[in-house]
C-alpha cells in the first residue's frame, strides 16, 4: 500500500495484517500482545519441550528502541514468565500453565503480595502463627520482649536463650531442653582480715562453674589487731557496711545454697564472736569461723584446676592479712577428683601481710628491714615438720601462689596498664622473674608503689611484707617456678558445695538420657 504523500509505508508502523502485502503480524502488535495472544496449548508444548536450559528470548524490534524495551518488560512478556518455570519440578508444570493463562493483572498483584509477606516469616523462615483480632497482637509482642530480657545465657555458646513460650512444653516430655547446665546459684562469702570477698555462680562443665555476681572490697579487718588483740571500731564499720552490700546481692537472687565464712581476723580477736553477733543483727548473714586445717583445703580446692595432669608434687600457699596457709601435695599414680585429698603435710603461720607490716612498717622498708621480716617466717617455718621434696629435672614439682602478692608481683611484671584477671590468673613466673619483680618493688618508694595501677594507695604498705613472707617459702621449697592464681577460698567454697550437691553428676546422668 503507497503512502497517500506518495511515499512507501514503513513496515513498523503499526499496521493490521490484512493490510500488509506479505501476510506477516505486526512486529510491534506482537510486542504488545505476544504475552496473552499465545494459547495454554502453546505454553504447556514449550515448558514440557525438555529445553529447561534455554531461555526464552523476546523478538526484537528491529530498531532498538529502549523504550519499547522498557515498556514491553514492565507489562510482562510471556516469554519470561515460561523461561522461570523451565526449572521447576515437574509437579509445579500445572501452576506455570495456570500462571500463563492468568491475566496479567493477577500475576501483578501476585507479585505484589509475594513481596509484602515474605517479611512476615518467622526465625529460619518459618511464617509466624496468625492472629486472630488486633487485639491479640500487642499481649503477644510485650510476651515475647518478656521471655527474651529474662532469658539465661547458654553456657555451650554463650548466646542469649531467646526460645518462644512453646518450646517448654516440649522440654517437658524430656526431648531436648536448651541448657547444658542446672539453673543453680551457689553463692560464697570469705571475711579475711584484709579484705570482704562474695561470689555468686552456676555450674557449667564438670568441675567448673560461670560467675553470675562477684563483690570485693579492702576492709582491714584485722588493723590494730595484733597489738590491742581486739577488732577496732572503725575496722569492724567497714566491715558491716560491706557485708550489707553483699546481703543486697544475696537477697535478690534466688540461692539454692551458700556459705559465708570468717577467718583469721575473727578467728584472734577476743570481741570476734560479739562482732559476728552484730553482723546478724544488722545484715542478717550468719557466718562461720573457720579453722585453719579447712582454711587450707579450701584454698587447694580452689586452685585445683591449676594443677595439671603431668604434676607429681606442689606446694601451695595463701598468703592471707592475718595468717598464711601452706599445703605439700603430693601425687601419686592414682589421682583423686579432689585435689585436697592429696594433700599430705599443711601449716598455718600466724603471721600476714597486716600483721607483718605492722610490725616492721611497710611504708618505708630498707633492704635490712625486709631481710628482718624474712628471717621471721623463716623461723616459723623451720618448726614445720615436712618431709623434704625431690625436685625432679622433668619439672613435675612446682610452687602456686594465691593471694594478692603473687598477682600484684604478676601484673608488675606483665607492666599492665591495669590489673586484668584474665591475664594474671594462671601465669607462670620463673624463679628469675620472681627475684627481679621482688627487688624492684624494694627499689621504689611508697607513693612509687602507690602510683602502680596493679599495686595502688590500699596495698602499697602491705605488698613488700608478702614479698617477705613469699621469699621465707620460696627458700624452703626452691622451685624453677610458681603459677599465680587469682583465685582461693571462694572458688574452694563454690567447688566443694557443687560437688557435694552432686550437680556435674546429675548433669551427666540427663546427657546420657538425651543421647538415648
């Protein structure tokens, strides 16, 4: 057909088949109806073809237009809508046939809600349960903030426990519960004469247990002890007033068991059963005045995790305010799983890092002065009847220290910016590196001492006197090196009441019962 202008009509123009001369559709008519012209016949014949790796490909337009591009993608091509179901299952064919024949605003609108509630799924995809009124939604959100603030740490991976309130009921029946360990609180109390220690924890693998709450303040106790022979006023305020906090923490967490224990402060004193008479009165704790055999097991038991499998023999000591307790353990081949049923001579020195200072003074101390304070525990310990220790070259013999002198002399050396735990507790110090932390702390003067992050203003008057006390040691039992702990009575306290609960054992009982 000539153009009216006397030109040839272009052959994308638009034009109806009946007019074009070789019988061909219109390009662009097929652009713009190819997606709903083609029957369910013709899609069921190209999806079960078996060509699952071609895609179907739109037919160009012959000019390139972009816009015709655009316009054909967003009203959908039959095409892409065949070529996504090529890769499905054979049981899904029947809904891309349905899809094909679906009218194109449905298939939109499909999209649409498909997008809109994917983000209403559940943990690992899971859809959430659907409520039934609006009402129900906001009881059932503020439940769920509820279990997830009040949820337990697991012990296994150390992530919060944020399970919804349906999983107990399956916990009930025995088939899986998500704690490893008994949700137990144990809870130890040491009043020494220096300082007022607590700790709160739960047990998690055999023989080892997580600290829930932990409270440590220096109350000197034991100040003006050793000359009047009675507790001070002013030293037994601080006292009480530290034990009110630990009562606070005590009271608002549900203990299955505790124990609270007094030392060699009240142990001495003359006034020390009026004092813990007032301490009932006023806080309401009851504690016990201990003697200095159990002092000395539980001061092993806490530190029994420290020795390996490969030691044959240790000696021990806790260098406390008022008295230091030492113990010689000795391993043979069969190992008990209390380390303190090894131990086979112990001794208590009346005398510590208060009583000793006091006595010599600990502010300015001369080398003369503290040779005087050594050569004074050595004559205490010369008394001590004590089988001498074979110190093999396999280095199956060594020295642990648990108290504030060996940690202070431990931080010292790691020249920390201040005193972490986590680094100190553990270390080894070889004999060398003892000799050189003790001479350097004699070099320096009081507010030198008091001026050191790991030392501080409250034990700078105290930490030469337990060099002095851990130098009289170290010449009787010689050893290559000695392991520091940051740990003693209280964990001692938490490990023999756990055990003797039998909570590692029942734990180990209801694992097998799971695995069954």
């Amino acid at each position: 057909m000539e153009d009216p202008e006397g030109g040839a009509k272009s052959q994308l123009d638009g034009a109806s088949a009946a007019r074009r001369k070789d019988g061909k559709k219109s390009r662009r008519r097929k652009g713009k109806h190819g997606g709903h012209s083609r029957n369910v016949s013709q899609v069921a014949t190209h999806v079960s073809s078996g060509n699952a790796g071609e895609t179907a490909r739109p037919m160009d337009d012959g000019a390139g237009n972009p816009a015709r591009k655009r316009k054909r993608r967003r009203r959908g091509s039959g095409g892409s809508a065949e070529s996504a179901n090529q890769n499905r299952a054979p049981v899904e064919k029947s809904a891309a046939l349905e899809a094909a024949a679906r009218p194109q605003g449905e298939l939109a609108s499909g999209r649409r809600n498909r997008r809109k509630n994917r983000g209403k799924r559940g943990l690992q995809g899971r859809p959430l349960a659907p409520t039934k009124s609006v009402g129900h939604a906001a009881p059932n959100a503020q439940q769920s903030a509820t279990v997830a603030r009040s949820a337990p740490t697991d012990q296994r991976s150390g992530e919060n426990d944020t399970r919804s309130s349906r999983q107990p009921e399956r916990e009930s029946r025995g088939q899986g519960g998500e704690h490893a360990w008994p949700d137990e609180l144990y809870a130890a109390l040491d009043l020494g004469t220096n300082n007022c220690r607590l700790l709160i924890a739960q047990p998690t693998r055999p023989g080892q247990f997580r600290v829930v709450d932990a409270f440590s303040r220096i109350v000197r106790l034991g100040e003006g002890l050793a000359a009047s022979g009675r507790l001070s006023d002013d030293a037994m305020d601080r006292a009480v007033d530290a034990l009110r906090v630990c009562a606070s923490k005590l009271k608002n967490r549900e203990i299955r068991r505790m124990r609270l224990i007094a030392t060699e402060a009240c142990r001495q004193a003359s006034n020390g059963a009026q004092f813990l008479e007032r301490v009932v009165a006023e806080t309401g704790l009851e504690l016990e005045i201990i003697d200095r055999e159990t002092e000395a097991r539980l001061a092993v038991s806490g530190c029994s995790s420290l020795v390996s499998r490969e030691t044959r023999s240790v000696v021990l000591f806790d260098i406390g305010g008022g008295s230091s307790e030492i113990a010689v353990i000795r391993i043979g081949e069969s190992r008990f799983n209390r380390l303190a049923n090894h131990i086979t001579h112990w001794t208590s020195l009346p005398v510590g890092v208060v009583t000793l200072s006091e006595r010599h003074g600990g502010r300015d101390v001369t080398p003369e002065a503290f040779e005087g304070m050594v050569v004074e525990v050595e004559g205490m310990l010369s008394s001590f009847d004590c089988p001498e220790i074979e110190i093999g070259h396999s280095g199956d013999f060594h020295l642990i220290g648990t108290s504030g002198t060996v940690t202070t002399l431990a931080g010292v050396h790691l020249d920390l910016p201040r005193y972490d735990r986590r680094k100190v507790d553990g270390i080894w110090l070889s004999d060398d590196e003892v000799s050189a932390m003790q001479a350097k702390l004699l070099s320096w003067d009081f507010a030198s001492r008091a001026a050191n992050p790991c030392i501080g203003p409250d034990r700078a008057d105290l930490v030469l006197a337990g060099c002095a006390i851990l130098e009289a040691i170290r010449r009787r039992w010689p050893s290559p090196r000695m392991r520091v702990a940051d740990r003693g009575l209280r964990e001692g306290l938490l490990t023999d009441m756990m055990a003797d609960d039998g909570v590692w054992r029942r734990h180990r009982n209801r694992r097998g019962q799971r695995g069954k």
